[in-house]
C-alpha cells in the first residue's frame, strides 16, 4: 500500500475529529487625526490617535489604524471598519463637514460601522452636521447653547455599563465642554460622565457667545451636566461623544483614558474587559509624537 496514501487519509480523518472552531476577524478602528492644533500639549490630535493605538493592540481581537493631518487620502481607509473615531479641530473645520465627507460617513453609518467624536470632534455646524450627529452619535456641540469652559470635573458616580467597566469615579481638570444638543427625551442616549459645573463657567449674565455662554446655558445653574456619552442607534449601530481631551497629559490618567478606550471597543461591538481596557503609558509615551508647533 501507498503509505503517502495512509499518511494523507490520517490528516484527513484528524481533520475531521479536531473541534471546528470558527475565529472572528480582528475588530478594525479607524483613528482620524485632525492637523495640529492650539499650543504645545494642547490638541495633540495625532499623538492622542497615537496613544489609543498602543493601547487597543495590547487588547486580543482588536487592529487599528492612524490617519492624520485630517480626513484620509486613502480611498481604501474605510474598507472594513467597524468605528471610526475622529480627533481633531470642529466647527466649519470639521474634517467630516468637508467635500462629501458627511456623505460617505453616512453610507459607513448605514452599514452599521460606530462612530466616536473626542473633544473638539464633537462640535459641528448647526446646519452642516449638526442633524447628522444627532443620528449617529447622539449629540453635538451647539454654538450659543453649548459652552467650553476649563474646569475641574468632579465624576462622583458612574453608570452601570459596558463602557465603565473597570472605571472608578474621578476628578481632572480639562477644557470640559457641556450642554450639548442632545436627541428630545435623550432618546437612544446613555450619559457616562456627569457633573455640575461651577456656575461661573456658564458665562456672565447677559453674555450670549458662540462658545463662552449664554441665556440658554444660565437658566440651568447648577444643574448636573453630561460630559461623555454613548449613544445606540436606531439601526444598531453605536456611537459616542467625549468632550474632554483639551490636554494631552490628561491621557495619563488610567480612568480619564479607559472611559473612552472602552467606548471605542463599544462602538466597535467588540468585547470590553470586565474590567474595562488594561493599558500602561509612560511619561515617555506621553512625550511622543507630539507635533511641532514652534512655528505656529
């Protein structure tokens, strides 16, 4: 007998016995890093993009890429995503107002692929992005209603939900944006972080700016205020805001970055950790990619 024959039919048969297990791809995050930004350690886009990379590969089931300078030139960066996360300079800049952005955003969003907007990220045009946000994150930065005050944030209680597992409450001090335009009845929408802002953040009575206060933010003194949250869309996908992110040293914080590392993996439908996203930063990890703003 041909033992090249006995030898095959023994793989063969092996094959048959071993358990089919079936491997799901890895969950793929794309990061979009807007240009640089304000001063040094202040909107490091690109390094903040940077950081959650190394993070989330220290993570099993996860890979992730970082565009920066703003809106990918790649014309195959989306294929395969499930969640986006932009962070990067808003309003009329956004990188998703720009051309048809909002457009091809919105076909990733039909086919279910998250959404997630880090600090500045959040705030769109009223009439260019506003309405889409409110679809598929949840929330958004609206002048003359929402504010950008720096203040210290006192997170005293969290939710119960995947996104803060392995979080414990917090105090840090950022450029916390709130009153955020939100969905009526908060519909779809889970806060994450809430805390009452010093009054004095809501601007001068009177005072009606784009960003630094106004009537509307002053008739709910000293009510609590929602920070971060998360957002199920009707189609099932996902979506989040995180106002925070001002400072770069911030990411050092083990809850501040875990908070969000975990609603990335959310959106993303991917597992998070029962005890949230295990990541280790250095202060040398927080030195760098820093971008060079000496000619700013």
């Amino acid at each position: 007998m041909n033992t090249n024959h006995l030898w095959l039919g023994a793989l063969a048969l092996g094959a048959l016995l071993l358990p089919q297990t079936s491997f799901a791809a890895d969950k793929k995050i794309v990061f979009i890093a807007g240009n640089p930004s304000h001063g040094p350690g202040d909107h490091e886009h690109r390094a903040g993009c940077l950081l959650f990379k190394k993070c989330l590969d220290q993570t099993p089931g996860v890979t992730s890429v970082v565009y920066s300078n703003g809106w990918p030139k790649d014309p195959t960066a989306f294929d395969g995503a499930d969640a986006i996360v932009i962070y990067s300079d808003g309003g009329d800049g956004h990188p998703a107002v720009q051309g048809d952005h909002l457009k091809m955003l919105g076909e990733l969003m039909q086919k279910g692929v998250g959404l997630g907007c880090v600090h500045y990220a959040v705030e769109v045009p009223k009439d260019k992005g506003g309405p889409e946000f409110l679809d598929w994150i949840g929330g958004y930065f609206e002048t003359y209603r929402s504010v950008n005050p720096t203040w210290k944030a006192d997170f005293k209680t969290l939710p119960d939900h995947p996104v803060t597992r392995g979080v414990q409450p917090f105090s840090i001090f950022d450029e916390w944006y709130y009153h955020m335009r939100f969905p009526d009845g908060m519909k779809g929408v889970t806060p994450i972080l809430t805390a009452v802002p010093p009054d004095s953040t809501r601007g001068r009575p009177g005072l009606n700016d784009a960003h630094g206060g106004n009537p509307e933010v002053q008739k709910h003194n000293g009510e609590p205020e929602h920070m971060m949250w998360v957002y199920e869309r009707a189609d099932g996908g996902r979506g989040f805001g995180f106002t925070g992110g001002h400072y770069h040293k911030n990411w050092g914080d083990p809850n501040f970055r875990r908070v969000v590392l975990n609603a990335i993996l959310w959106i993303a439908k991917a597992d998070v950790p029962a005890n949230g996203v295990q990541s280790t930063l250095s202060d040398e990890d927080l030195r760098k990619n820093l971008d060079d703003k000496s000619r700013r």
